[in-house]
C-alpha cells in the first residue's frame, strides 16, 4: 500500500513539473530540478529529485563537470545504469553540435575575441590534448573545423601534413590553430611557438595567412597574435 501512494506521489509531482515548465519554460527552474526532470526518461518510477541532488554534488554542482563527463564515470560515480549514463553524453553531444551550427552559419571570425571564445567552446571540455585547425573563407568565416590530432595530457603530435591536408581540403584563404593546455596553464611553450613557426612557413608557401593560434586552459584563451607572436609573411586581402 505504502510503495503505491510513494508512487502516486511521484506520478503527480512529475506532472506538476512537465506542467510548470510548459507554462514558463525553464528559467525558473534550479538545476537540479532540470536534471530531475531529465531523469524522467530513464527512472520512470523512481524519486529522481534525490538522485538529481547526488549527481550534482558529485560533480561539485558544476554543470560543465557534469555535461563533460565520461559515461563509465557517471555510472561509477553516480551509480547511475549505462542508459542514463548514455543519456547524459548524448545531450552533451547534442550541445556541441548545436553551438558548432551557431558558430557556423554566424561567425565571421576577424578577431581574437570571437575566435577566443570559439575555441572555448570547442576545447575547453577536453580531457586530453588536442589540436585543431579553424579554416576561414578571404572574409574570414568560417567554413569547417578539423581536429589534426589528440595526445595526451600534456601533449599531443602535430603534423604539418595534416595541417596542409585540411586546409586544402577546405580550400581555406586563412586558419586559425587551436589547442588546449589541459594542465591549466595559458603559457604558450616552447613547442607552442616552434610548431606555430612551422605552420606559418608551410602554409605562406601556399598563400594561406594563419590568423591566430589559440590556447585554451579551462574556460580561459590566449592569442599568439595579440601576444605577437605570429609572423606571417603574408596578409589578409
């Protein structure tokens, strides 16, 4: 009798939430509400108001750590099953690819600002190294982003054949080179700059300028260019 009016309980609680959020939307919702609401299609009896609460102080109640994580560490953490862990990783997915279509029917990439916050988006959830070229048309939107290589924490291999293979394939008029330091530090290195020089060299060869080389640290970037230190030989049209 008691499991039965648990679950009425439950039954109307969710419909007091579905129905809430069709009237306002949800702005006025706390995160954890928005999780529970989630957890709706993966727990279809359960009190997922708790479960909500638990996931959020695992991850600190920080929704990028949460969107951001790996499925098995969900489940692990979380003890979540494998379908919501899924779930989980889908949605994030789905976000990304959601910004990256923004980004690309909008942005005209003409500054370290807007390139900055670009690579933000792109890299800050990494766990491991990556490096991506940003091609660019002559009046510097952007037509596509290829990842050239993902390494390790600390490193990750660059190879100026990638680099030329992309930009061919894009038939790109500029780049922008972007990767991550997932150490936190902002610090260009000295493999930083020897491999932003080679890639400035290849690419002039081929009359293609290279814009920028964007570091990214947690939610953070720095400009190679606005540092000064990107050396084209040649320049924008």
């Amino acid at each position: 009798m008691a499991e039965k009016d648990e679950k009425a309980i439950h039954s109307g609680h969710r419909k007091r939430m579905r129905e809430r959020f069709l009237r306002s939307g949800a702005v006025g919702f706390a995160d954890h509400e928005l999780i529970e609401m989630i957890l709706y299609n993966t727990f279809p009896r359960q009190d997922t108001n708790k479960i909500a609460h638990k996931i959020l102080e695992e991850y600190d109640n920080n929704l990028c750590m949460l969107i951001e994580a790996d499925p098995a560490d969900l489940m692990f953490r979380c003890g979540l099953n494998e379908n919501t862990a899924i779930f989980f990783a889908i949605t994030a997915e789905i976000l990304r690819r959601y910004s990256s279509e923004r980004f690309k029917n909008k942005a005209v990439m003409d500054n370290s600002e807007i390139a900055g916050k670009y690579c933000v988006y792109l890299l800050s959830h990494e766990k491991a190294e990556c490096f991506y070229v940003i091609s660019l048309d002559a009046k510097s939107r952007l037509i596509n982003t290829t990842l050239i290589s993902r390494g390790t924490v600390s490193e990750t291999p660059v190879y100026i054949r990638s680099v030329v293979e992309a930009v061919i394939k894009s038939n790109a008029r500029s780049v922008i080179l972007a990767h991550n330091h997932p150490g936190g530090s902002l610090v260009p290195t000295v493999s930083d700059i020897e491999t932003t020089v080679s890639v400035v060299k290849t690419l002039n060869i081929l009359d293609v300028c290279v814009a920028d080389h964007i570091i990214v640290a947690d939610d953070k970037y720095l400009s190679m260019n606005d540092k000064g230190l990107i050396k084209n030989s040649i320049k924008f049209n």
